[in-house]
C-alpha cells in the first residue's frame, strides 16, 4: 500500500516556522483555507495520492456558502452531491492511482500534494482575488477555477450529472447586482 503524498501535521514535527502550504496562505479567505482542508480530508478518507478538482468542488460545496449559492439553482443539485459522496465507493474508483492532467492547459509544477490542475486551479484563484484587489481569494474564485479547464475531475463530475459547468462559471462571473432599497438584493421581475 502506498504512503499518500497529501501533507499532514505531526506533533513531532521541528520547531521553527512551518514550511508554507495553502492551508497558511494569507492569500485565502478563512473559508478557502477550511476547503482546502476539507479536501485534504477527503482525499486522504477515499485513499487518493493528491488533492484533486474533484475534492476541491465537494469541499466548495460543504465548507463555503457562496458557492453553494452559485449551484443551489441546479435543479441537478442533489445528483452532484451524491456523485460526489460516493466516489470513494462507486464513480471516483477509477481515479485511484491516476494523477489529474488534463493537457489542456499549461502543466504547472503541483504543489505538494495537489494535482498540477487543482494547483493550477489554486494559481487561478490568487490571480483572480489580485485582479478584484479586495482581499484573499475566496470560494467562488476558486469554483471559478475548477471549472476553467473543461477535462478536469469536477468538470467531468458536474457534466455527469447533468449540469453545465460554462454556465456554472458564467454565474460565477456575473456582476453582483447592486443592493435594494432595504439592503438586500433588489426584487427583478425575470
């Protein structure tokens, strides 16, 4: 059986400043950072070798409200969910042993314990909370990510169950609309 390569914390581990990790990065929001954990959790319980988009998405969707909110009108909503709870055991078996790469888009050099996509997909998060210039990446910079690269797992995921990822991204992408007279968002008569 094979080690994981998914970084851990060990209480025996040197004193001195821990080696940077996106858990740590000042670069996400308290919710990214409880993502990627939760992705790290998951990718260890379902015996993967890397954090793939996959996990990135589920955790999204358990760990981070808003982007949650950018699928809730899926009607497909729940057969996502439930692909993605099963994979351990059904849908995912067949990514065991693989590494997530796509080809289609430049390979970067994964950080430890992400596949070169979902690091890529991390790399695509910073760059989009740096363009907005209003603080750390948060959820839906990362969903945006994920869903860029049209071969990766969560990708693959949403397409299986029967929802449109560009469309996803396009909400992602949609400019807030400003807020109603009693703060919140204004009533459209779509």
């Amino acid at each position: 059986m094979c080690t994981p390569v998914i970084p851990r914390q060990s209480a025996r581990e040197p004193s001195g400043p821990p080696p940077v990790s996106p858990d740590d990065d000042v670069r996400l929001s308290a919710e990214l950072t409880a993502v990627v954990s939760g992705a790290r959790r998951r990718a260890l319980r379902d015996g993967d070798r890397q954090i793939d988009t996959a996990h990135l998405l589920h955790s999204l969707l358990d760990a981070d409200a808003e982007a949650y909110a950018v699928l809730e009108a899926e009607p497909q909503l729940p057969r996502l969910l439930g692909y993605l709870v099963q994979r351990s055991i059904g849908y995912g078996l067949r990514w065991q042993g693989t590494v997530e790469d796509s080809g289609a888009v430049p390979v970067v050099t994964a950080a430890e314990g992400f596949s070169p996509l979902a690091a890529g997909a991390m790399d695509h998060a910073w760059a989009r909370a740096e363009r907005r210039a209003d603080g750390p990446a948060r959820g839906t910079d990362l969903l945006a990510a994920i869903l860029v690269d049209p071969g990766s797992r969560a990708v693959e995921v949403l397409t299986r169950a029967g929802i449109d990822a560009r469309a996803v991204l396009a909400r992602v992408d949609e400019p807030s609309e400003p807020e109603g007279l009693w703060g919140g968002p204004p009533r459209s008569s779509r």
